[in-house]
C-alpha cells in the first residue's frame, strides 16, 4: 500500500467521516472532500471543495488519488457509481488499510478496498475493488469478496466463503463456511448464514430465511398489478 501524493476523498457522510479520520492518522495528504450538500463545511479539518464533479474540474487524474467516502446502508450503488465513474475518467483509488487492522500477507487486497480498524483478513482471502470490510470484521482464510461489497461492523465470515459483486453483510452477521452469497445479496444484521444466498435475495434471522414479500407487494399482486 502507497501513500498518495494528495488525496480527494469522496463524499461527506458518517463513512466519508472515519476515513478523513484514518487518512489524518496514516498522514496522508487530504486536500479536501466533496459533498452532494452545498452547505457542508470542513469535516475533521479537511475543506469542503464542492459537488463531486469539482474533482475533475480542480484535478487531473495524475494530480490526485480519489477515496471513495460513499457509505453502503444496503446496496451500494451509489458507492460502485461513484468508484466506476472516476475510474473511467482515469482516476485510481488506492488501497487503504487502518494500521489496527490484520492483514495477511497473503491475502489480495484490490484497488479502491477499506479495510477499517480492527478488521481480521485471513490467508488467502481476496477482498475486490472497491470493497468494505469495516471495522471489527473477520474475513478467514480462502474467502473471496466480489467488488463493492459491504462487509458491515462485526461480521465474521468462516473459511472459503464466496460473496458476488455489491452484496451486503449486515452488522454481526456470521456465515458459516464455504457458503455462497449471490451477487447482490442482502444479509441482515445479526443473521447466521447456514445456507447458500441466492442473488439479490434478502435474508435475516437465525437461521437466516429469505424474507417473506412486503404488504404493499402482496397487494399489488392480488390487484392484478
């Protein structure tokens, strides 16, 4: 892992928040952060620059590295957009790795990861681009994390356990091991995860089940709609 000459990190919520804060501790040099809201101010010190298309305005791609400040509540499709759309642009989000995590050696750590204070990744574990394995997360050893994955607070996921692209693993979820969690995926908070996940399925409880289709879903169904 480099350190970038300037950094621009993207986006000014509560994740865009504990990254400043990390790249402040790993003396990084921020040069400011953008933010969807006008009337944002200096967070943790660090300038307000503008919306995020100031980037491309302000910066070449060779002047600065991006970090991806976008949090994932559930999907995260506004984190890989974001991710996606500089890349096509030309600029690289270098990896970041807090210095309270545990990393092996020789586990992959791809462009554009966070991997947050406390986080465990094992031996042989690939986490993909753009990938977050937040703080207090385990990741053992085999385990290969699709891009723009959400690896939420307390997680553990056992050995040889395959998650697809843009999945999200609730807070204090555990997944035994060398299950499959389909791309797009939901696991909810708290959920132990016995059984293979299908894509885009949301499931919650212990043991984890697909949750049943909302009312309104139900509704609209018996109407015909």
């Amino acid at each position: 892992m480099r350190a970038p000459r300037a950094v621009v990190v993207v986006g000014g919520g509560g994740h865009a928040k504990v990254l400043v804060d990390l790249l402040l501790l790993l003396r990084w040099n921020v040069v400011g952060y953008t933010d969807l809201n006008p009337d944002s101010r200096e967070l943790l010190g660090v300038s307000y620059v503008g919306r995020d298309d100031v980037v491309a305005k302000r910066w070449c791609p060779d002047e600065v590295d991006l970090v991806n400040g976008v949090g994932s509540v559930r999907l995260p499709d506004a984190r890989a957009g974001v991710f996606e759309g500089f890349q096509r642009l030309g600029y690289t989000f270098p990896a970041i790795v807090h210095p309270a995590a545990s990393v092996s050696p020789n586990a992959t750590v791809s462009e554009g990861a966070q991997i947050m204070a406390g986080a465990v990744v094992q031996a042989g574990s690939l986490i993909g681009p753009n990938v977050i394995v937040n703080t207090r997360a385990s990741v053992d050893h085999d385990c290969d994390i699709g891009a723009h994955v959400h690896v939420a607070p307390g997680v553990v996921l056992s050995g040889g356990v395959q998650v697809g692209e843009r999945a999200h693993i609730g807070c204090g979820a555990t997944v035994r091991q060398a299950i499959t969690i389909g791309a797009g995926a939901v696991v909810g908070a708290g959920a132990v995860v016995i059984e293979d996940v299908a894509p885009g399925i949301t499931v919650a409880g212990v043991p984890a089940k697909p949750l049943r289709a909302s009312r309104l879903t139900i509704s609209r169904r018996s109407a015909g709609g």
